[in-house]
C-alpha cells in the first residue's frame, strides 16, 4: 500500500435498498463502506459523506413490487425529530456519535449569519 503518509484516496458508493429518512440505516451502510475501504497504518485527514438523490417525501415514485421504508421506520424517526427539536439537537443520536467529538469542523471562513444574511453569502462567478 506504500507510505503510510502517501495522499491516497480510498472511496465506496453505496446505495440504500430504498428511499429513506431513517438515520440508523445510513449509519448503518456508512459503517459498512468504511469497513471495506479502512486500511490500518496510513494517516486519515478527512472523509465525507455525500447524499445524493434527495427528494421529499411523497416526490419518489417507485415501482410496485421494489422494498420501501417500513412505517416503524417513519414513527421512529417522527419521534426523534420531535425529541431533538424541544430538547436540543443531539439530544437523541446513534450510538455510534460520541457525546463529546474529539474533533470539529474547520469554519474560519464561515459567516457569523450563513443561515439568515444573504449579503454575507460569498458570490462566485464561473467562467
């Protein structure tokens, strides 16, 4: 595999068995293409995880007889979202999310307002 300090770059896709919301089930296919591209001994400086196909619920339509999201699903994830809205987010997390990360997002270059300023919005122009 070389040195342990080479810029490699390790990469899974996977897809999820149907349109979700669940949390638990992407933890769940996260955990697994992080066990299949894992190499012990080399020096990690970032991962990210992209979701792609977003949609709403009620937008994707799906053939008849393809697996779906069951409704325990739905109640559960109703629940935690109720939880973590009047008690604070993060209230409720997957287990595998420490209570206290031992990292943080680097956010140097971030508005004090990026949700709420529009004219704190960086412009960027293509060419």
């Amino acid at each position: 595999w070389g040195s342990p300090c080479s810029s490699t770059i390790f990469s899974e896709f996977c897809g999820l068995p149907y349109p979700t919301n669940d949390v638990r089930l992407m933890t769940q296919y996260a955990t697994e293409a992080v066990s299949r591209i894992f190499r012990p001994g080399f020096r990690y400086s970032k991962a990210e995880v992209l979701l792609m196909d977003i949609c709403q619920p009620g937008e994707f339509t799906d053939d008849l007889f393809a697996a779906s999201q069951p409704m325990s699903s739905d109640r559960l994830m109703a629940a935690l979202d109720m939880i973590n809205g009047k008690w604070g987010r993060g209230t409720l997390r997957t287990g595998s999310v420490p209570v206290v990360p031992d990292w943080g997002m680097r956010r140097e270059q971030m508005s004090q307002s990026y949700t709420t300023r529009l004219d704190q919005l960086w412009v960027v122009k293509a060419k």
